[in-house]
C-alpha cells in the first residue's frame, strides 16, 4: 500500500503530477505494451501501480513504480496477460467513495486505466463521484478488448492479434478435419463474443484466400440463428463437402435462448452454444460431431500476435501520457483510420461518458450482409 507522501517539484520547483494506472477485465496478448508505451512517456510524474484493476483501487492495494518495477514492466511489455494483475470486480456505488478516500489518502491526483466497456463505465462514474466530493481528479482510458465490442473506436488493441489466431485456427483446423473425413464428420469450434461477431467472423480470414469453396460455416450474434436453420445448413454442407467445420461466438442465441454457463458477480458467463449444437448434429444426421472452445488462446497466444496490434497498443499508452501531462480528462484514447488508401492509425480522444452510453459494440450491416467487406477492413490490422 503507498503512503500519503509530500508532492516531489521537479527542476523548475513545480508540484509534479502523482499518477496511479492500472489494468482491468480480460487481458490480452498485447495489454503490456500499452502499460510500456504510457511509463516510457510520462515524463515529470510520480507513478504508481495498482494491483488487480478496480479491486485494488477499492482495496487500497497501490504501490509505488520504482526503477526495479520500472525495468521489469518494461522488459516484460510482450508478456501476454496483465503485468500489473486485472480480473473483473464490479464497482459499487459505496466502493466509488472509497477508491476517492484511497486517492485523496494517497495523494493521487490522475488515474489512467486500461480496459474495455466495464473499464469506461467506472472511469466515468469515478470522475463523477470526484467532482461531487470536490476532488480534483484527472481520468483517462486506454482501450483493450479482444471482442472488439468497445464503441467509438474503430477497432481495439488486443483484438487484431486475437483474429489472427482465430482465422489461422480455422485454416488450420479444416484441414485437420478434412484428413479426418471417415471418422469426423462435424466439427463446431466456439469464440469468444458476448454480443459481437467481430471474433467469429474472423475465421474467414485466410481460408477463402486459398479455397474459395468451402465447408465453413460462421454463425454471429447479430444474426438470428434456430435449431432448424442450424440443421438445414449442415445439412447442405454435408452433401456437397463430406464434412461440416462451423465456428460459432458465443453470444449466438439458439432461438431466443442465450447460452449461460454459469454467472460471477451478477455477470452472466456465457459459454457452450458449440456443445448444444454438436449435440443437435450428430443426434439428427448420427455421424461424428466434436465441439471445441478456442478458450484463452484467443487474448494470450503470443506467436499469433500482430505487429500493427503491439505497435498500436504502444501508441495508444503513449497518447494517453501526452494528454494527461496536458491536463486533459474523461477521455478515453480511441484509433481511429486515415482517411486514404493505405492504413494509418490516428488517435484522438473521445468522452468517457459517450463511451459508456454506446455500449457493446455489435458488427454494423454492412459487415454482417458482406463478409468479405469485413475481412478487407481486418486485414490490414493482421500483419502476416
């Protein structure tokens, strides 16, 4: 735990800045650059971490960054998983009053937080909770999801790595099942995505480079899926391929149903569609079905991890120590794209708040209703 010390003056005698950062909700494969691109640009300030996101905010678990903490953070910034400790913890309405004691005890003055929409929801709250209590506190956000659900961004750092290893599994793995053809006739693989495709539709990244024809079928949140359609698409797939490779987000509902595997927090976990409908197909068409979840692969396997992902994710930790030393607040770091041939990344700011009151980002209609227009606007994330 810090204790409450004096404000150190830097050269010219004026009070430095006392800045605590940390990281919250699911990590990624690239989280840590953001954490090294926002130390190494942070000049005149006294930083301290904070273990374990809002939980150790709440809990008063912050520590101070000093040169050893400093030096590992740094040589560690392509180590999948969150260096300084994340995981979910919902924030109360009480607990906000006691992360405003914790700073004020503390004598924090900024907090910077990497995250995704719970991350921007809490930020904002926090800021309001400061101002009631007439706390001058500075907030800003540092994007990360892998879903690619956070609004008023045009894409998140963590989620191109995260396609590229979904659309390199799905190369892959039909090919696995194609060589498998007279034992295996179905194979159902579940992403992750609570209300968005972004992950699922991924899949179709590099296989139709190679095969235009296909025994691949995606099935995404925003479109409506039952058991019948489910059934009539494999089907089809099964007389004209031999076998059947379908990947599944696992926010897709089965009719109405949402797929709960269990709940956290008041948080419901979503997880098993795969499971149901390998259950469905092998019982209606009695051939060999086998569900598979790609799991935390997804946001932590490094040899998928792509350069303008880790560049972006540095970039984005960067802009956020150049507009908090400019006494900017409530914003969140967004990327958004040149407008020109090629990719360039930009980043601005937007609201906190407009971040939170957009929600869950879902895949517009003109991604769902052409999907080869949403794999043209992937690729030049993926770097391969």
């Amino acid at each position: 735990m810090a204790s409450k010390q004096s404000y150190i003056l830097d050269e010219e005698g004026e009070e430095m800045k006392r800045v605590v950062i940390g990281q919250a909700g699911g990590p990624t494969a690239v989280i840590n650059n953001s954490l090294a691109g926002f130390l190494e640009n942070i000049a005149d300030a006294e930083c301290y971490a904070i273990d374990c996101g809002f939980e150790g905010l709440v809990k008063n678990r912050i520590r101070f960054i000093d040169s050893r903490l400093n030096q590992h953070i740094l040589q560690n910034r392509h180590t999948p998983g969150a260096i300084l400790g994340s995981g979910r913890y919902h924030v109360s309405e009480e607990d906000f009053k006691k992360i405003i004691t914790n700073l004020k005890d503390t004598g924090i003055d900024s907090v910077v937080m990497a995250g995704g929409n719970g991350t921007m929801w809490a930020l904002s709250r926090l800021s309001e909770h400061a101002r009631a209590a007439g706390y001058d506190l500075q907030v800003l956000g540092i994007p990360k999801t892998v879903d690619n659900d956070l609004g008023m961004t045009d894409h998140s750092p963590g989620f191109p790595s995260a396609a590229k290893y979904v659309g390199f599994s799905t190369r892959d793995m039909i090919s696995d099942l194609e060589s498998m053809r007279n034992f295996e006739k179905i194979r159902i693989v579940e992403t992750m995505g609570r209300y968005g495709g972004w992950l699922a539709a991924a899949a179709r990244l590099f296989h139709p480079i190679t095969r235009k024809d296909s025994p691949l079928l995606v099935y995404i949140p925003e479109k409506h899926l039952t058991r019948e359609m489910f059934l009539e698409d494999i089907d089809k797939t099964l007389k004209k391929h031999g076998v059947a490779f379908v990947v599944v987000s696992e926010g897709v509902k089965l009719g109405d149903q949402e797929v709960v595997k269990t709940s956290s927090n008041g948080r419901n976990i979503l997880g098993g569609i795969a499971t149901i409908l390998a259950k469905e197909a092998e019982n209606h068409f009695q051939v060999m079905a086998r569900d598979e979840c790609l799991g935390m692969n997804q946001r932590s396997f490094s040899l998928s991890v792509s350069s303008v992902d880790r560049e972006e994710s540095y970039q984005s930790g960067k802009e956020a120590a150049i507009r908090l030393l400019k006494d900017e607040s409530d914003k969140m770091i967004c990327i958004g794209r040149e407008e020109n041939n090629t990719y360039k990344a930009r980043y601005l700011g937007v609201s906190l708040k407009e971040v939170a009151e957009a929600g869950e980002r879902r895949m517009p209609e003109e991604f769902t209703r052409d999907p080869e227009a949403y794999i043209e606007w992937l690729k030049p994330l993926i770097s391969y």
